[in-house]
C-alpha cells in the first residue's frame, strides 16, 4: 500500500471501487517514479513543467480530459481530481502543478468548448503535448475577477483583437495554449466578459517569467493587438464569468485535495523525525507536547480529507449546493495544511529550515495553496454572506 491516502477515509461511502483503484494505482505511479522527483527539483522549472505534462500525458493520467479516451478504465470525475491531486502533491509539487494547471486549462474547452473546439485541443492536452493556461488575473483584477481590465476589440470578419496583460499565469511560460477572459463590453462588470482560446504563438504576445517561492513556471503575460479569428470564442460572448466562476469553483476543492497531500507528507515527515530523533534519554515522540502536536495534526487531516471528499462528492453527484462545500473545502484543508507543514518543521529544529529538506521544500509550497483559485479571506466573505440564506431554508 502506498502511503499517499489514508485507507479508512478511502473506504468511506463517498467513493466508489473506481476511485480506490484509481487512488492505488497513482499511489504506486508515484512511488515508482521517486528518483524522477528528485531529478525535477534540481531541474528548471520550465524543462520540469513540459517534461511533467508530457509523461502525465503518456501514462494516461490526462486521459480524462478528453472525453473520448480512457485507457485506464478509471473515473473522470472531481473525485478523481482530487484523488490524484492528493497523491501528485504528496510525492512532488510540480508534479501536482503539471497535473492541475493542465486540467484547469482543458477543462472550461470539455464544458464551454464546441465540438471543433474539443477536437481540436483537448485530445493533445490529453496527451501531453499540448500544453495549456488559463489566465483570468490581472494586476488590478485579482480576487475580484470582474474588474477584468483586458479588452477583445470585434474586428470587421468577426474575429476580435486582444489588448492588455495577464498576471501571474501558471504555465504561461511554457503554455502552447492560453484560454483568456476578457472584457467584451455586453455589459457592466462580470457581464461585460467573454473567453478565449488563444494559441502563444499568436503574435503580439509576450510572455514575461516570474520567480515564485516555490520554483515553477510562472509569468505575467502582455497581449499587444493579438488577432484571434471569431472560432476562437469560448463559449457565448458575455458568459466570461460564467465560465471562469464555473471552473474555480470546480477547482477549489482540488486545491483542498492538494494541500492534504503536502499536509500528510509534513506530518509523516514529522513523526518519523520525532520517533528517530534522541532527546533526554528517550526520543522526541516521547515527550507529550510533542504527541500532542502529532495528535493535532492527524486530527487536522481527517477533517481536511473528509471535507475534501464531501465536497467533491457533492459536485459529482450534482448537487446545487456544491460551491459552498468547495469552498469550505479549500479554506479548511489550506489552512490547516499550512499548519501541519509549520508543526513539521518545528519539531525538525534547524534541519526544518535547511534548503531542500522536506519539511523546508513543503513550507515554501504550501504557502500560495491560501492564494489562488479564491484567497481564503474572499471565501470567508461569500461563506457568511450566504449564512442568511441557509438560515431561512431552514426555517430559521
Ligand atoms: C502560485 C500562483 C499561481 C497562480 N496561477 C494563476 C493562473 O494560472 N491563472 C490566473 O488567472 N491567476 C493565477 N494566480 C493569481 C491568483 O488567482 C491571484 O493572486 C488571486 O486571485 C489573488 O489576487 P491578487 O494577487 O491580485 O490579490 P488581491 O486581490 O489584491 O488580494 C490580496 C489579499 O487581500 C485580501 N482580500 C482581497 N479581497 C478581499 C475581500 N473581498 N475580502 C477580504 N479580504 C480580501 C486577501 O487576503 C488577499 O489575499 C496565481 C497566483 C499564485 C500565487
């Protein structure tokens, strides 16, 4: 058994025979490829990332993004998701990295895309060879997604001209593919905005590398007049924000997932450096406030890991409330993942905080998780705004 997931939840009613297979066999996937791990680290970020979404692609991890391939006779589902997101984050971050910032891209063109559309891209993503972004942020449009400032001028065939620049685009340095929300003027704020799919090598685009804490591809990106002919709407024009609301809110839980698998990697770190670490005559783990700080961390994960499961549960088996669960999800299972990983490298000592220890890489990783895809404070905010709501559904 491969120690990324935690059996007993696994055995839970919320997942199926497929997802435990699936939760399995990447478990394993992951303990094969250990040395390929160490090697990415010492790699740059950009030779990491294609080299990651291209073996993903050829093992069929990806599969699920195009809805016409699955060689592993595996679940596509979020619970999937979130599954192999658990067990990518516990082996290696860019590995998890290659993993979601492939399925973000692909997946608003598998639920927005026409038919030309999916043929056209999603069975290279699937592959690995094609590697995409999805870039909604903007320097002065982060959290709050409808001042999206870019604009997508109509030119007279139809096609539209792209002028203004994106911030902190995971994959934008190496993406073959950017699917970018910009403003199209239907109306005022979020109802002004519309998709696109945008090939890098459309001319005008300059893509500009950005250096994270933790090392990655990653870069703001600036649109100077880019032409993109009228196939290359996403959707219908308008429903920007439906589209890009749509996706994060998928996605949320998936960075819950993520961040419990940084999480359990810290607190297993943690207790065999407690167990082998000698002090006054006994080791680390003996001491109680030592224990306690294990217990607290276990404690923290079964919450994280149900609520992650919950969560994807929901929006698999469609319900309306789905967004609400992602959200708590997330907020709960980063949070307390940035808990467990500073724990972890407390109880390490001075070998927490040396550069390349485990406990010192997860506390660099697990830091943006609280960020993107909805910082933890703009989720608090909707969660309360909602809480009225709920009262008087039920009776309250
Ligand atoms: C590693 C990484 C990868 C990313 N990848 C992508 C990507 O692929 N595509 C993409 O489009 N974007 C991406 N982003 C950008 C990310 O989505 C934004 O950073 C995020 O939405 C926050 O926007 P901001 O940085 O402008 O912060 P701001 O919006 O300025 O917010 C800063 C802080 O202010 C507080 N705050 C903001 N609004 C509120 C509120 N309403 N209530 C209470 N507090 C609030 C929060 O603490 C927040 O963290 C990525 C970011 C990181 C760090």
């Amino acid at each position: 058994m491969n120690s990324s997931h935690d059996p007993e939840i696994l055995g839970l009613p919320f997942y199926e025979d497929g997802h435990r297979r699936l939760a399995h066999q990447i478990g394993v996937w992951c303990d094969i490829y250990g040395d390929l791990w160490e090697t990415v680290r010492r790699t740059h970020p950009d030779e990491a990332g294609r080299r990651l979404v291209q073996l993903l692609g050829e093992e069929g991890w990806l599969s699920g993004l195009d809805p016409d391939k699955t060689p592993h006779d595996l679940p596509a589902d979020l619970r999937a998701v979130c599954l192999a997101r658990e067990a990518l984050a516990y082996a290696e971050d860019l590995a998890d990295f290659a993993y979601s910032i492939q399925s973000l891209s692909a997946t608003p063109i598998a639920r927005f895309g026409d038919k030309e559309q999916q043929a056209r891209y999603l069975p290279r993503m699937a592959a690995g060879t094609l590697i995409g972004a999805f870039a909604v942020s903007e320097m002065e449009a982060g959290s709050n997604v409808a001042a999206v400032g870019l604009t997508a001028r109509r030119t007279g065939d139809g096609g539209h001209v792209l002028t203004g620049r994106k911030a902190w685009i995971a994959h934008a340095t190496i993406a073959d593919l950017f699917v970018v929300i910009a403003r199209t003027g239907e109306g005022p704020g979020p109802l002004g905005l519309s998709a696109f799919l945008v090939p890098a090598d459309t001319p005008g685009i300059h893509v500009e590398p950005v250096d994270a804490i933790a090392p990655r591809s990653f870069g703001h990106v600036r649109f100077e007049d880019c032409p993109v002919p009228d196939d290359a709407l996403l959707g219908r024009r308008g429903r920007g924000f439906v589209v890009a609301m749509d996706l994060l809110e998928r996605f949320r839980m998936t960075v819950g997932a993520a961040a419990v698998g940084f999480a359990r990697r810290a607190a297993d770190t943690a207790l065999s450096h407690t167990r082998g670490r000698e002090a006054y005559g006994g080791t680390l783990f003996d001491l109680q406030l030592v224990k306690a700080q294990l217990a607290d961390m276990d404690i923290r994960l079964n919450a994280a890991s149900l609520l992650v499961a919950r969560a994807a549960w929901e929006a698999d088996r469609g319900s309306r409330g789905f967004a609400r669960h992602s959200g708590i999800a997330k907020v709960y299972a980063t949070e307390a993942a940035q808990e467990i990983v500073d724990a972890a490298v407390q109880l390490s000592g001075a070998a927490g905080v040396v550069r390349g220890g485990t406990a010192e890489r997860l506390y660099r990783q697990i830091r943006s998780l609280r960020i993107y895809e909805g910082a933890t404070d703009v989720l608090r905010l909707a969660l309360a705004d909602g809480l009225d709501m709920r009262r008087a559904d039920r009776g309250g």
